[in-house]
C-alpha cells in the first residue's frame, strides 16, 4: 500500500510539473507571438493618428482616430499601383503553375538521366543575385521597348519563382503512391485525364501552397518594378516609397497605405490557411 500511494504522488508530481512546464512554454509562446506582431500593431494604430500625433515625440498613445489616411490614400493614384500589382501577381502565378506542374510531375513521377542535374539548375538561379543580372536585363528590356511595361514584370516574376515552385511541387508529387498511377494505368486513363483526375486532387494541396508563396513573392517584388518601371508599370511597393518625400514624412499615410498593400496577402493566407499548412505539411512525417 504504501509503494502505490509513494507511486501515484510521484506520478502527480510529475504529471504537475509537466503541467507548469506546458503553460510556461504557452506563455513563452505567445510572448513571442506579441513580439513578432507588435510591429504590425504599431503601423495599424500609427495609420488611425493625424499625422502630427504620429510625428510626435515621445510617441502619443492618447489620440483621436481617424480615417484621414486611409482617405488620402483612396483619392491618390494608388488604384493604378494596386491594379499593376494584381495582374503582374495573377499572370505570374498563374504562368509559374502552368510550367511548374507538368514539369515537377516529369521530374518525380517519370524521371529521366540527369535529372539531379535538371534540379540543381533549376534552384542554382536563385543563388545569383538579383542586383548582377539587373544591368543586363535593363539594357535588353530598353532595346526591346519593354521598360516601363508590365508584361516585362509578369515575365521576371515567372522566372523568378519557377525554380522554388518546381522544388515544392515536385516533393508533393512524390507524396503520390505509386499504386494509384498503376491503377488509373490499368483502368486505361490517358496522361492528361491521370493528371486532371488523380493527380491534380491529390496535391491541390501542395498547388495552393505554392501559388500562395508565388502570390507573396511577386506582391512584394520590389528590386525589378523599381529599375524597370517609372509611371505606367509601377506596383505598390513602388508607392510606398513614393509617400516618403524630402520635405516632409508623411508616416500616418505610409502606414495607412502599408496596411492596405499588406491586406491582400494576408486575407490570401487567412482565407488558405489550411491548404498551406497541409501542403506544406506534405512529406515532413514518413
């Protein structure tokens, strides 16, 4: 009797201290959680100020809200920007999925000789960096009458992430077993209809994923539509630097417009949330 009782105390001991231990680690975690955040709160409530209170120093956290900054941003010539920036984000997307599908499908289910080699080119694009291939791509772009153009952008944001989406969707079509590709064979479905009918809903997952990290990648471009673009093409990181002048800083407007070029994205990660987390999920557990 006496080894059970000492047995039971000492598992509610420990069953006790994992207890403390979970809920430190809960508040640890959510203490970061509000460290990481704390930022975006500043800018939200920096976007509701006048644009002396935002100004003012010490910062003021008494103040009077207002929507006077989001106004002065719908009444600008920001339309044009966020409109630039919807379809160089859209096409691109769009393109890298078309090309990064079938070629990540012929690259794990059907591979062929040098097929590392394939992989290794695909991804060592991304270790050149962006300001080496500028002036290049400035010149032809000139020469061709691309400059200022958003056809210019779609392409170099499809270059730009096809490599990465080749990579992702091409370690969720290894998820496929093997067994499902032999039996839609044996049932005698054609390529196409294996992809549209098998494939395709298997890793729809693994698809929005990549499409979401494509659609944060070209919305947050700013190196290319900044060198390449001046008043037709410009995209809304583009605007964001134009509200910051030299003779004053209008910092309850940047936030304002900060807070409205990140809401698309967000809204775009809230709304896949789940797919995103299955899909890059795919493959971390054998």
């Amino acid at each position: 009797m006496t080894v059970a009782a000492e047995t039971t105390t000492a598992g509610r001991t420990r069953a006790g201290r994992h207890a403390v231990v979970g809920k430190l680690l809960t508040g640890l975690a959510w203490f970061a959680a509000f460290i990481f955040f704390a930022p975006v709160l500043w800018m939200l409530l920096t976007s509701i100020k006048q644009e002396s209170d935002a100004a003012s120093s010490p910062p003021s956290f008494l103040f009077s809200p207002t929507l006077d900054q989001y106004r002065a941003v719908f009444t600008s010539e920001a339309g044009a920007y966020f409109l630039n920036s919807v379809i160089a984000t859209a096409v691109s997307t769009l393109l890298v999925l078309a090309l990064a599908v079938p070629a990540a499908y012929a690259l794990s289910i059907r591979p062929v000789k040098r097929t590392q080699d394939v992989l290794f080119f695909f991804i060592s694009t991304k270790m050149l960096p962006v300001v080496a291939v500028i002036m290049p791509i400035y010149v032809i772009a000139g020469q061709i009458r691309m400059l200022d153009n958003i056809v210019t952008l779609i392409i170099l944001y499809t270059a730009m992430n096809l490599p990465i989406a080749v990579w992702m969707m091409r370690s969720f079509f290894l998820e496929v077993p093997g067994e499902v590709l032999e039996a839609a064979s044996m049932d005698g479905a054609s390529l196409m209809l294996t992809m549209r009918r098998v494939l395709i809903p298997m890793v729809s997952p693994g698809i929005a994923a990549t499409a979401l990290i494509c659609v944060i990648f070209a919305w947050n471009e700013f190196f290319f539509a900044l060198n390449l673009t001046a008043a037709n093409a410009a995209t809304v990181p583009i605007y964001l630097m134009s509200t910051m002048t030299s003779e004053e800083q209008f910092l309850a407007q940047l936030s304002a417009a900060s807070v409205l070029a990140s809401l698309p994205v967000v809204l775009a990660g809230w709304f896949a949330q789940k797919q995103l987390v299955r899909g890059l999920s795919m493959g971390a557990v054998k």
